[in-house]
C-alpha cells in the first residue's frame, strides 16, 4: 500500500491506536490530528505519531486520503458537519462508532453517501484516552466496514487493505446489520449486565450479604459493567430500536423460563440450559468480539502467610505481568484459591507454563 495522508478528529484509545498502528505499518504515512485536548495531539506529535498537530477542524484536512472520525457517536455526528466544507472529493471518511444509523443518517444528509464508509474496531480496553491507546489492541480483532448501495468497491477495497495493514480483521457488512448484530452481541448484554447488578443492589438487605459473597461467577458474568455509563447511554439512544427489540425478545425467553420453572417443567428447563451450552460451545475461542475475553488462571494455594506473594513475585520476577490477583472467597461454581488475571494471551500461556512448572496446580479459564 502506497504511504498515505491520514487525518484524524479524536485521538482517544482507538484513535491513538489506529494512528498507532498505521505508523508501525507505514513509516512514511502522513498524519494530522484535531482534537479539543491540545495536551493530546501535542504528546502525540512529540511521540512522533502525529506529523501535523491540528488545534481547529480547517483546509489542512483536505490534503488527508482517509479521515477517522474518533470521538463519541454523537460528536462524531457534528463534527462531520464541520468537516464538510473542508474536504476533497478523493477522501474517503469512516468513523469507529458502535452504532451506524445515526452517522448514516447524517452521511446521507449532506450529500456524503460516495465518501463515507464506516468502521468499528471491535477492540478496547477498560481504560480511556491515548495514554492507553496501543497498536496491539487491533491485532487480530474484527474490524467491521459498513457499506451503502453508494458504496465503490474501489474505496472498500482501499479501506479493506488499511484495515489488514493494520493487523485487523476486516468483515464487510450493511450498516443496518451492524447495528443488528452489535445490539445483540454487546448492546443488550451490557443492559443485562447492569439489570443483574441492579438486581443484587434492591434485592440485598442492610447486612449487603449478597455484595459480600458477589464474587466468582457473578463478577465475571457483570464484568462489562463497569463500562462507562455515559457511553452507554449514548449507545441506547443512538440504536434505541434494535435494542429495544431485542430486550423484547429476551423478555419473552425469560417468561419462558420463568414460566417452565413455575411449572416444575424439568425437560423445558433442562433443554433451557442444554441448547446453551451447546451453542457457546461452538463459539470461537478468540478475544476479537466487542465484549473482550479475560484471561484468567485459577491457583490452588495453601492459606499461609506469604504463598500469595510467592506467586506474585514468581511472575514478576519473570517479567509477566499480572493485571488483577486476589483470593476467591466465593468458590460456588469455581476451581482454585487464587484467582490472577493477566492482559494478554501470552501472558497467561506464559505463566501456566511457569507455574505448572514449580508445581502448582492449576485451571486455566
């Protein structure tokens, strides 16, 4: 791929990764960058990523071959109309947005629909902004393009290419179904997430019981919420109706249920769980969904002074590094004492290997 002019409008965690990743990929690529933080794309420039620091929305972006659109959905939506009168015919502009319609909308209100065309990586972490941001986040994760009947091959084909220079996964699909298919594989399990810990929350009494032992499955089921609620607002107004229509039909499962329960129906509630358990089974074991895989080992440990320790200052002395660790009080429906969560694959493959290794038993998640 020829090295190219690229502009950015944010510059956050997927931003800075992207800008990132395209600099590893292509030394010679150009990049300008606009966003409200100066302090951002000032650091940016003296990390050398950025070529051109950029502290208004102006002509410089007319020179750019792709422009990312990387702040939130909304301001994403109004930072493209500031964008209009700045651009040239040959540029292609995406987004890396969550939800399609509403940028769509916008796309084609300003006469955009041959330009355009989205993206979402569908990688992140639980941190924010271009501190955390890192090229590694995009490897090998799905990265969806949404394509119009506007849509050229020739830009798709160009947008496709980036996105694999970029050590990404590109999948190609209608915007209408992104916004189907996220909704049901992130969307709603974030508002599920929530409901159950708001269950917890007006279920316990005064002593917080159920908060005390809320540890296990449970927090890893609700993990996903402790994402940030004013993006997740933003998410639900923005694909209001997919999710909406979703949560409907969860609603329906979940009377089901509770119905066959009622009924002291076994063969419904066995093939409830049943049918479940076969398809996430089938699922590929891979980390490049939109809901990120964890990387956990569970550590059978005696409970004496110091083991804890022993086993942190094993992995640290050889340079593994541990994201969480702590002991499992709550082992219901878990194996091993100490439970320690790392960052990466590699990480957890390197530290079951060392620790099977000094003779500790293990169950790796």
């Amino acid at each position: 791929m020829d090295s190219l002019t690229y502009g950015f409008i944010g510059l956050g965690l997927i931003g800075g990764s992207i800008a990132k990743a395209i600099k590893i990929a292509d030394k010679d690529s150009r990049i300008m960058a606009y966003t409200p933080h100066r302090q951002t794309v000032d650091k940016a420039f003296e990390e050398g990523i950025v070529d051109q620091p950029l502290y208004e929305i102006g002509d410089e972006f007319k020179d750019c071959d792709f422009i990312f659109l990387c702040a939130p959905v909304e301001l994403n939506n109004e930072n493209l109309r500031t964008l209009l009168p700045h651009l040239s015919a040959r540029t292609t502009i995406t987004d890396i947005g969550s939800v399609k319609s509403s940028i769509h909308e916008v796309v084609k209100e300003l006469g955009l629909e041959t330009q355009f065309i989205g993206g979402h990586p569908m990688a992140g972490t639980e941190r924010i902004g271009y501190n955390n941001s890192k090229p590694g986040i995009l490897e090998n994760a799905y990265y969806i393009i949404t394509k119009t009947e506007y849509s050229s091959q020739e830009r798709l084909d160009a947008y496709t290419e980036l996105v694999r220079m970029i050590k990404a996964i590109p999948l190609v699909v209608p915007y209408e179904q992104h916004d189907y298919i996220t909704a049901a594989i992130s969307h709603v399990p974030h508002v599920i997430s929530a409901s159950l810990v708001n269950l917890v929350k007006n279920s316990d009494d005064e002593q917080q019981l159920m908060k005390t032992i809320a540890a296990g499955g449970f927090k890893d089921i609700t993990r996903i919420s402790s994402s940030s609620p004013i993006m997740w607002k933003q998410i639900c107004m923005t694909n209001s109706y997919n999710i909406s229509e979703l949560l409907g039909n969860y609603i329906d499962s979940l009377l089901d249920i509770k119905l066959a329960i009622d009924e002291h129906d076994e063969d419904k509630v066995m093939d409830f769980f049943d049918s479940a358990r076969q398809y996430r089974e089938s699922f590929i074991d891979s980390s490049s969904g939109p809901i990120k895989k964890v990387y956990t080992i569970h550590v059978e440990i005696d409970d004496r002074p110091g083991n804890l320790a022993r086993v942190a200052t094993l992995l640290s002395d050889n340079m593994i590094n541990i994201k969480n660790i702590g002991i499992m009080h709550n082992r219901e429906y878990e194996r091993g004492t100490l439970r320690i969560e790392f960052h990466s694959q590699d990480g957890q493959d390197k530290a079951k290997e060392l620790l099977t290794e000094k003779g500790y038993t293990l169950y790796v998640k």
